[in-house]
C-alpha cells in the first residue's frame, strides 16, 4: 500500500531523473546545432529578467519540496493523556511492541510490521500474515484486536480505537 509521503517522494524522484535525462539529450543534440546555440547565446545576453523569473520559480518549487519533505521525516508521536499527566511516545515504541506481539504469535514467521500515527492521534497498523483460509483469518483478526488492544491499553494507555490491516502472503 502506498502511503501519500511515498507517492510524493516517487513523483519527485522520477520528475528529477527525467529532468537530468532530458537535459542531458538537449546538450548532447546541441553540439550539432549552431543556430540554436548561437540563439541561446543570444536569449542569455538580452534578456536578463527571465533569469530572475526562473530564479524566483526554481526557488518557490525548492522550498515546497523542502517543506514536503520536511513534513515526510519529522517524528511521529502518539500522544497518550492520562489523568494528570500527558506523554509523547515515539512511533518506533509502538511498532518494536506490535513486533514483538507479532513474534509471539507466529515466531517463524519473518514479519513486515508497518505503523501510522494520524494527525487525530488514530493508530493503523499493518502486517503480513501467512496464507490462511478465510475462518482462520477471521479468528486470527479477532485474536490480534483484542490482544493488541489489551497490549496497547496496559503498555501505553491508549484504549482508542484502532485500524489493523492483513496482508496474506
């Protein structure tokens, strides 16, 4: 499942390579091309404010792009309030105790454990499970809810809903 940071990262990634790519063509097909070298040549000598327009582009399209990344790697909290008391907990925290459960519950098991927190403080998770017959899957989901729900509530405090996604190998 690809999540919206991913979808972004991607986009720019492949915008950027074909940029390169594109550039790199342009510049080889212009050793051949002394008209348009020598209309290029011209376009830089006359027209000085389409540097700055370009400029003042390149640097708008930079700094969103620095913002979106920016927004992509920052940390991931969930905030658990209690009575008196209010606490922050890393989203690694979260998984390395849905990793662990998920170990416990099928220790052969080589397991792919994916972790959000939302902006609403809503935790989804998202594992891999072996290829079972729908009944099994069924109870297997019932079984994981109620143990990471009881896990989560007793380890964290958070006794909230939650999204739990299986993925069958």
């Amino acid at each position: 499942m690809m999540r919206t940071g991913n979808l972004l990262f991607s986009a720019v990634q492949f915008i950027f390579v074909s940029m390169v790519l594109s550039l790199g063509a342009f510049l080889i097909g212009l050793a051949n091309a002394p008209q348009l070298r020598s209309a290029i040549a011209s376009l830089f000598l006359e027209k000085s404010n389409l540097f700055t327009l370009l400029g003042s582009v390149f640097l708008v399209i930079g700094f969103l792009l620095l913002i979106g990344f920016y927004s992509m790697q920052r940390g991931k909290y969930l905030r658990v309030e209690m009575k008196d008391r209010k606490m922050q907990v890393d989203i690694g925290v979260v998984k390395d105790y849905v990793a662990s459960y998920w170990k416990t519950l099928y220790p052969d098991q080589d397991t792919h454990t994916e972790v959000w927190i939302y902006p609403d403080q809503k935790i989804e998770l998202s594992f891999q499970i072996p290829n079972l017959p729908f009944e099994e899957q069924q109870v297997v989901l019932e079984k994981i809810e109620k143990d990471l729900g009881d896990l989560l509530a007793k380890k964290l405090g958070y006794d909230r809903e939650f999204v739990c996604n299986l993925v069958t190998k």
